[in-house]
C-alpha cells in the first residue's frame, strides 16, 4: 500500500472510472493525506497561525514579567540554600579524598611492614643456615683432624715397630 492506501497492484491496467474507485478523494487543505505532515490543524488559516502565535508570544512575556527578580529574598533563600549544599557537597568530597588518602597510606605501611618482615624473616633463616653450615664444616674440619691424628698414630707405631 501507498500511503494514499490505494493497492496499487489492483490499479495496473485499469483506466478512468475503474481506477477512481480504489482512489480516495483529495484531502482539504487543512487535512492531510498521512499522518506524518507538519502542519496544525488546530490553526488551519494563516490568521488563525497568527494569532496563536501572538498569544504564545504574550504569554511568554507575561512568564518573564512575573518571574522573581534578583533581589528577591526568596531567591536569595534558594540560592543561599544551594551553596550550603555546595558547601557541605565539596566538604564531603574532601572528607572522602582524605580517608582515601589516610587508607592507602595504610595499606602502604602495612605492605612495607610485610616486606620488611618478609625480609627480616630471610635474614633470619640465610644466618641459621650460614651458622648451620658453619657447625657442619666445623665438625667436618674436627673430623678430618680426627682422622688425621689417629693416622699420624698409626703411622707413628708402625714407624716405632720398624726400629
């Protein structure tokens, strides 16, 4: 369908009477043929446009004339009103920037504090084991001089059975 909501395909190959059937009649001038048009059909006459466009004027006017003035104190209430909101808005972001700041430089104390007790804890166990295998090579050394001495008394016998 068009959007004169004539079937076109029932028009093809009729002329003259036939095909005035399936046609609507031509709107007036202030009606339209679809619902998408742009004018008003309220004010279908250029005066009627005219008018109502001189009272929308109007009232405009008579919106701004009987609109608070700067110095009222209504509007000093109102607009002291929001900057104490204002206020108090930018306290609260500042409080949450300061809290904010106070927990990550907590959560820095405490990862420099993990980090030094990591690192005194590695400390700690690199001296057990350096002491641990000073007591190993001590006792090797002590061994070996063991074995030394009983060679040196075995050598020493064998040398007095020899004389």
């Amino acid at each position: 369908m068009n959007p004169h909501g004539v079937v076109l395909a029932r028009l093809r190959g009729q002329t003259g009477a036939n095909r005035r059937q399936f046609r609507p009649a031509i709107p007036a001038f202030n009606q339209t043929r679809d619902d998408c048009s742009l004018k008003n059909s309220a004010h279908p006459t250029f005066a009627d446009r005219k008018q109502h466009a001189a009272e929308a004027k109007k009232k405009l006017l008579e919106k701004f004339k009987t609109a608070p003035k700067l110095d009222d104190p209504e509007l000093a209430a109102k607009r002291a009103e929001r900057e104490a909101i204002a206020k108090a808005r930018e306290a609260r972001r500042i409080e949450r920037e300061r809290v904010k700041e106070e927990t990550k430089a907590r959560k820095a104390a405490e990862l420099a504090e993990r980090e030094a007790a990591a690192r005194a804890a590695e400390a700690a166990e690199a001296a057990a084991r350096e002491a641990e295998e000073k007591a190993e090579l001590e006792r090797h050394i002590a061994e070996e001089a063991a074995k030394k001495a009983e060679r040196d008394a075995r050598y020493a016998a064998r040398k007095k059975r020899k004389r």
